[in-house]
C-alpha cells in the first residue's frame, strides 16, 4: 500500500488541513493587513501542494521509525493495514481527528482517546490468522507512536517548520492578543494551577523507548539531588548532621558557630545552596546532560505554586505568602525575543500556561519583589556570541534596581558554559552530583509504585532492576544520571531484561541522546542542514573504535584533546565518510561537529580544559562495537579478524560480547552463532584451554547475555561447563559452577543443577553447589521448586544439601501453597538437622507470604520452646520481613524479646552463622593466593559484591580464590 493512499493516512491530512483553515479563517477579522500578512508567511496558506508533498513524506519517515521502535514489525503492518482497510472508515476518521489535533498543538497523544476509538468500530481482516488480534490498548499505542514520530517527521520539513516555535493555536492568540480579551483576565490561582499542571509533569514520550510513557507528577517522582559548590574552585562547608538540623532560617547561625567552633572562617566563598537561597543570592547550577537541571527547576516551580517548602534546596514560604514562579527557557529567548527578559516573560508565561493575564501581572510581581525565577539552559542557546547577549540580558535583569528582590537560580551544562559565564563572586556557582545507590533505589521504588498496580508484579520488578543494577557496574554508573536512569527503567519494564540484554538498553540511551532528547531541545533548521548531522552516528562510532584501541589504561576512558580531536574527525569527514576533498575543507565542520556533539547532545563531555572524552565507558565500548559491526557487515570474516587477537584482552570484552549481540539481531542470529563457533574452535587449538577455558567463557557470557544463536551452539557451551565440573579437578569447578548460575532461566542448566545436586554418587561439595547455583539461576518454574523440595525433604540426603536447597527455594520466590507448606514442615520438625529448619524459617520471610497460614505457622515455632533456638530466632526474623503488624504478630514478637533463653540464644546463632557461612573450603581463606588477592580489591566495589556473595554462597564458588586461580 502506498503512503497517502490509506483512510487514516489520507483522513489525517485531509483533517488536518480543515483545522488548517478553519483557525486560519477565523484569524482574518481581528487583525490588520500586516498581521494578516505574518500569519499568511508563518502557515503556509496557499502551498497546499508544497503541504501535501511534504507530508508525505513525513508519513513514510514516522511509519518507518515506528516500525522501527515496535518488537513485533509484523503485528505492527498488519494494524496499519487493518485500520487502513475500506471496512473500517469510521474509525480511521476518528483517529485521524484525533491525530491531527495532536499534529497541530504538538500535544501528547491521548492513549486512552485513541483506545476508546478503537473498542467497538474496528474490524479486522487477519489474512487466515497469521498473527494474533492485538488489543484495542495495542492499537491505541501504536498509533499514539505514529503520531510522535510523525509530528517531528512534519517539522523536519521546510513548510512546518516555522510551526515549531509558534504553533498554530499560540500564534492565534499572538493576533488575537493585539485586540481586547475574549476572556476575562486570570488570576494568580488560576495561574499558579497551570503552572503545576504544566510544569508538573514528567513526560517520558520524547525517550526512544516503545510502549506506554505517560506523565507523572514532578514531585512524585522526582530524585533528590545533590548540588556541592563547583569542584576546584570552592570549599565546600561541612554537612550538619542529621540530630543537629535545624529549621533553615536558623541554618545560617548554626554553621557559623559551629565553624567558630572548629577555628574556621565564618563561612566558606560559597556557601550551602540553602544558605545562599537565605541570602538571596542568585544561583547558578551546572550539570552534565541529563543530570535534572531542568528537572529541578520544574520541581521547585511546582512547590512554589503550589505553597510548599524544601529545605533541602533552600525553597521558603515568606510571611508575605509564597513565591510566584516563573519557569523560562531561555533558547526562547533568543530565538524569539526582542528587548529585555522582563518583556518576554510577559508573552512567555501567556503562552506557556494557555492563560489571558492581566496586563503587567509579571512585572508587577517583579516589582514587588515575590518570584521564584527558574531561567534554563544557558548552554541551549547554541551559537557563541548569542550565548554572550543572553548572559548580558540575565545579569541585567538579576541586578535591575526594580527586580534584585526577587530569587534566581539559572542553570547550564557544565560543557560550553566558559563561553559565556556569569560572575562566580556574586553568582553562587553549585555542581549536579551523580546520584547515589540509595537515591537510584528510591527512584525505581518510587517509580515502579507509581506505574504498576499489581503489587506482587511491581515488587519482583523493583528487585529486579535493583539487583540488576548493583550487579552491573557499567549499567549502574549510566544510572547515576536521572535521564539515562529513567531510560533504563523504561527498557527494563518494556523491551529488555538487564543486565543481559545490555545492547538493547545503550542503543535507546545513545539514540536518545542523539535524536528524541534533541528533539526536545528544539533543534534548529541550520543544525540539522549541516553536512555531519546526517552522519554523526557514523562520526562517534569511528571515534570510538579509535580512542578504545589507543587507550592508555585498560578499562578506562580514553580522553583526547580539541585538537587532536578535531583532526581526527576531519580525517573521518575526508575518509572513509567522502563528505569533503580534504582535511582543510574538512576542518571547520569538525570544529562545529564537536561543539554540538559536546555542548548540546552529550555523550562526549569536557574533561578538563579543551580535553574531551565520552560521558561513560559503556558509551565508548557500544559505540566501538557498533564501529565494528558497520563496518564489517555482511563480512564476518573481518569480524573476525578484528577480534580474534583481542579474545582475552580484558579491555576489548565488553566491546566482543556487545559485538556478538549486534550480529545476533541479524540473519536469524546465524552471523553470531558462526563467530561462536570459531571462537569455541580456536579453544580447541589453545594449549591454554583445557586448564584456564578463556574461550568458553567468554561463549558462556554471550550465553548469559542472551546473544541470539543456534540452539545447538547453546547446548554445546553448556554442555562443556557441566563436563568441567563432573571431570575436571574441584579447583576448576568453581567458575563453572558460576558461569553456569548466570544462565538465568535457562531450562537445560536448571535440569543439569538438579541432576547434580540429587545425584548420591556426586561429591557432596559439588552437590551442594549445584543447589546453591540454582537459587541464583532464577528459573522457577514448576519443576524447579518440586526438586528443591524433594531435595529439601530427602532425610537422605546430605544436610549442606537441604541447607541450599531451601535458601534456593527462599531466593526463587516461589510463594505457591506446596512450597510455602514444605517449609513450614521443614521448619518445625524436630527431626529435621537444626541448620535446616533455620534456613527454612528464613526462606519464608523471603518468599514474603504474608497470610494467615504462613504467620500463624511462624508464630508457632518462634513461641515454641521446645524447638532449637536458632530457629526460633529464624522464625522471628521471618516475621519481621513479612511486615504485618496485626496484634497477634506483635504481641508474639513482644513475647520474644523478654524471652531469655531466645536472648541466649545470640551466641549460638552467631556460631552457626560462621559455620554455615565458613565450611572447610572457606577456611582455607589463608592460604597465600586468597590473601594476595583480598590484599588487591581491597575496598573496591568488586570486593564488596563479592562478600555479599561469600557470605550465601558457600565453599565451591570461593575456590576461585585460590592459588591455582
């Protein structure tokens, strides 16, 4: 089907230029001829072929993209068509009626307008069942994707373009705003209601991310950030601990009598931003992208209107009553405005909120000194000497006689703000820190309560991507920034499982950066025409790929001058990209290349003075990959080549196995399931293999990371792991065992563990590792759990064995009435190996089941005193995990603590936790390997993980520390 040729395709733009018309026409009668004349010039009138061709191909460029941001192409086609089809008009004129509003006031489309429309008119003709009937829900997103794309698709083009920044409806009420009000004058209410309904939301559609991203609320979900004066230039004062805080107007004289204290100056150049904000200091605040400027700024916009305080950041209610936000971005500015910035918030703020204000309403307020004014993005005003006159317009506003009373707080990308600074002795200047592990986990909690109704559904999902995170370090790192954290959580709860399917999730944040969030920030027309921007994709991965194979350190980013940087790119601009004769033509594009590129988008951020380098590591390793992928495709052969001498360079891994993911979305996974099976034949030829199996491990990674490949291929590395542990020496199982345990769910690794661990003529060592591996293997299905239960409940079988099985059973989170049943009668048979019914106790307050059932039997053993103490106390514990709080729960638990032989029992448990924690294999910890190496991580993160896992996962996996290792 041709594009323009369907009912929806032809009803958008049909309806699309009656709306056109009609608010065209009714702009006529208020306005003299030269007004007429600049709304003929903005709109358009009278090209309605130049129109009609251009979206055109706006719709072929939206359908594409969305195709390309939907999993199921196929389902996807088939909509399209469906709703295309003769038999279905009326809703095809519905939802082009609907879309074309949305093309016009460049909103968000109406998921659930568009389902409604969808419900009961639609038919569909599923050519003999070729693909499952979607959802009208389906329906509805995938054509409010379409509509995303197709309205930055619209602005892409010449004619819609000056639409961008005057949109039909805000240009109508530029003209009617030159006559007399249609509409009585707002009031401060009503203005301080639109601020939170418009600056209040948090709109995630502009993230390169499928599936529902409606808005939520600022303040529900917003980070708390931290700001500390600017690195290098300030000292930062000392924090007031938590038992001292103070009320913030009593914070100013409680740090200079406790600096008094300390023999130190009253305070130092700059101080707490509370304090400055006490002061009435203007304020600005620096960050790299996506750290939450802008993010902060609505934050604070949203309290202020609504009548709230943050001490935290220095927000106060004055007596007069609470301040007026003012919410300006100040690309606007300069592209829009003539004269000052008091001007500009007049029309800005009508604009903005939709409202008819009184005139003068902004600089009376001004005046009186009564505002909140939150300036964004200095840096977004891209050209240099424009950067300069913006600057000049805001110091002339902070230092109007008329207007100093009233707070500023101004921000800025760190990179590019020396073009332009503001003077640090009388602007407080304060830095965006990365977010802290405490502060990410408050994020995910607070964002997966807020978009998932199921609570057993949103529990798992939150553990999940927290234990995902704290297991990744690459990933974690990009999750200290709030944009690249939102990014994430969207991947994890919509097309992703992490940390295995990493590739998806850096593909959305670079796409993100580069297009979508730009997108956001309005590029311009001059931008987007100039010769890099169609190939700057092309330009980073070739940078990439060239900083990673010259890094000096392993693992570490490379930085790289401006110089050097912008010869190289220029280099990449002649060859291999042809895009220019030579270097010197080539050369001031690539000066502008980095300009953007650092300035504006991103991914690679100032280091120092004129040093650059990309934002994150995991930037430069995807992009590296990607480098190879491009240019090697439909040649694997040269893949090959280019990895086979670096297979066990620890700084090229990640690059290999991003590369291998790469070439498993292609062919069916057939390019990646080849390299694998070269890689798995070059072991074969390694000397090296049979005692250290690199190559096998490394396959084992891509098995972890769920490289798509041949089943065979897959059953083959698994095969070779389990034939490590059943044939190899105990030293070298270890990491099989581990390598096996981060095939998460995979069914051919849970039926091997269970063989293993059930089998009477295997070591009991290894039995108790392949119960242990199957807790962190996660697959819980039927099957899984029975085992462990039988193993659990076998009198037979060893007791280290029952011990893991049942912490297994508590990590998988299985809470079905026969596991929940097993444990409990595990738990209080006196029978039953002490170390085991404890165990037991603890795995259900893991398993959270919080019923009658599962408390009353709790309650029972806690309160038996003829059950071992160590379970007891395991019992008590459980409850606390479960979180009732009814009366029965408590007055147990009260009971408990008076109870002196559980009191006694402390030492006891204390001994049995070394015990069951140590094992003969952990108290070889001595021997000289083991020491050197705690000697060498040291307080690193990886050391820390690794002790959390000691602690639970017993002696084969601390083998790996041994000499031989």
């Amino acid at each position: 089907m041709g594009v323009l040729t369907g009912l929806f395709f032809i009803g958008l733009f049909k309806v699309t230029e009656k709306i056109f018309d009609k608010v065209f026409d009714a702009a006529w009668e208020p306005v003299d001829e030269s007004l007429k004349a600049r709304f003929k010039r903005w709109a358009g009138k009278g090209k309605e072929k130049e129109r009609e061709a251009a979206f055109t191909q706006a719709i072929a460029t939206a359908h594409a993209r969305t195709l390309q941001d939907t999993p199921d192409q196929t389902q996807a086609e088939v909509i399209f068509e469906a709703i295309n089809a003769a038999e279905n008009e009326r809703v095809a004129t519905a939802l082009a009626e609907l879309g074309s509003q949305t093309l016009l006031i460049g909103g968000t489309p109406d998921v659930g307008k568009l389902e409604s429309a969808v419900s009961d008119a639609l038919t569909w003709d599923f050519y003999n069942n070729r693909v499952a009937q979607p959802t009208p829900e389906q329906v509805a997103i995938l054509v409010a994707n379409f509509l995303h794309h197709l309205h930055d698709a619209l602005l892409d083009q010449e004619i819609f373009y000056s639409l961008r920044e005057a949109e039909m409806i805000k240009i109508l009420r530029r003209i009617e705003a030159q006559g007399q009000p249609a509409t009585p004058y707002a009031s401060e209410a009503e203005y301080r209601a639109q601020v939170i309904e418009v600056d209040g939301r948090l709109d995630f559609t502009g993230m390169a991310v499928a599936g529902r991203r409606e808005a939520v609320r600022v303040d529900r979900m917003f980070a708390h950030l931290q700001l500390k004066p600017e690195s290098g230039r300030y000292t930062e004062p000392p924090i007031v601990p938590e038992d001292e805080l103070l009320p913030r107007n009593e914070a100013a004289a409680h740090l200079m009598a406790r600096r008094a204290r300390e023999g130190q100056p009253p305070f130092p150049t700059t101080p707490l931003m509370p304090v400055a904000m006490q002061e009435g200091k203007p304020i600005v605040i620096l960050g790299d992208p996506g750290s939450g400027k802008s993010t902060l700024l609505k934050y604070l916009a949203v309290l202020a209107a609504d009548g709230h305080d943050d001490p935290q950041f220095g927000l106060d209610v004055p007596a007069a009553g609470p301040l007026l936000p003012i919410f300006i971005p100040l690309r606007r500015f300069a592209s829009e405005a003539e004269g000052s910035l008091s001007d500009f918030f007049e029309e800005q703020t009508r604009e903005r909120y939709d409202l008819n204000l009184p005139p003068g309403f902004i600089k009376n307020a001004l005046r009186a000194g009564r505002c909140l004014v939150l300036l964004d993005g200095l840096d977004e005003v891209w050209e240099r000497g424009k950067r300069s006159e913006v600057r000049d317009a805001v110091h002339a506003l902070v230092t109007h006689p008329q207007y100093r009373q009233n707070q500023y707080i101004i921000t800025s990308r760190i990179s590019g703000y020396n073009a332009a600074p503001l003077d640090q002795g009388m602007y407080p200047h304060y830095e965006v820190q990365p977010l802290a592990d405490e502060d990410i986990r408050t994020f995910i909690r607070t964002w997966y309560r807020l978009r998932e109704a199921d609570v057993r559904l949103r529990d798992a999902l939150t553990a999940g991507l927290i234990e995902a995170l704290e297991n990744q370090a690459n990933i974690q790192e990009l999750a200290r920034n709030p944009l690249l954290l939102t990014i994430i959580a969207l991947v994890h709860r919509n097309e992703a499982d992490l940390p295995q399917e990493r590739a998806t999730l850096y593909q959305k944040c670079v796409q993100t950066l580069l297009d979508e969030w730009e997108g956001r920030k309005k590029l311009t027309m001059a931008e987007k025409n100039r010769p890099f921007y169609a190939y700057r994709e092309d330009l980073l991965e070739l940078l990439a790929f060239d900083l990673h194979a010259g890094a000096e350190q392993p693992r570490q980013l490379q930085p790289i001058a401006r110089e050097p940087l912008e010869t190289k790119l220029a280099d990449f601009m002649v060859d291999p990209l042809d895009l220019f004769a030579n270097r010197r033509q080539a050369r001031p594009e690539a000066e502008t290349f980095v300009r953007f590129i650092a300035d504006r988008v991103g991914l690679l951020v100032a280091r120092g003075q004129d040093e650059f380098s990309f934002a994150h590591l995991t930037f430069q390793e995807y992009l590296a990959a990607r480098d190879i992928y491009h240019r090697t495709q439909g040649n694997l052969n040269a893949a090959w080549d280019e990895i086979k001498a670096r297979l066990h360079n620890a700084h090229w891994r990640e690059v290999i196995l991003l590369l291998l993911a790469l070439l498993g979305k292609e062919g069916r996974g057939r390019p990646s399931t080849d390299l694998l099976r070269w890689l798995l034949a070059a072991g074969d030829a390694d000397p090296f293999e049979e005692v250290l199996h690199r190559h096998l491990y490394l396959a084992a990674q891509a098995v972890a990371d769920k490289v798509n490949m041949a089943t065979m291929v897959k059953e083959e590395i698994i095969n070779r792991l389990f034939k490590i542990i059943t044939d190899r020496p105990r030293w070298e199982q270890g990491d099989a065992f581990t390598a096996l345990s981060q095939l998460e769910g995979d069914p051919q690794v849970a039926a091997g563990l269970l063989g293993l661990a059930g089998d009477p003529q295997v070591d009991a060592e290894v039995c108790r590792a392949a119960a242990l591996a199957l807790g962190q293997l996660g697959r819980a299905d039927e099957a899984v759990t029975n085992g462990l239960l039988g193993l659990a409940g076998d009198p037979q079988v060893d007791a280290g064995v029952r011990r893991y099985a049942v912490l297994a059973l508590g990590r998988l989170g299985r809470t079905d009435e026969a596991v929940v049943v097993g444990l409990l009668g595990l738990a209080g048979d006196p029978q039953v190996d002490a170390e085991v019914c404890r165990a037991a106790a603890q795995a259900l307050g893991q398993l959270g089941r919080a019923d009658q059932a599962a408390v009353a039997g709790l309650l029972g053993l806690a309160g038996d005193s003829q059950v071992a103490v160590g379970v007891r106390r395991g019992a008590a514990q459980a409850l606390g995990q479960l979180g009732r709080a009814d009366e029965a729960v408590v007055t147990g638990l009260l009971g408990l603590a008076g109870d002196p032989q559980v009191d006694a029992g402390s030492a006891a448990t204390q001994r049995w936790r070394w015990d069951s924690w140590a094992g003969p294999m952990r108290r070889r910890r001595y021997c000289w390997g083991w020491r050197a190496t705690r000697r060498l991580m040291r307080g690193s993160a990886a050391t820390q993980r690794s002790r959390r896992w000691d602690s639970w996962a017993g002696p084969m996996r601390r083998r790996r520390y041994c000499w031989g290792w």
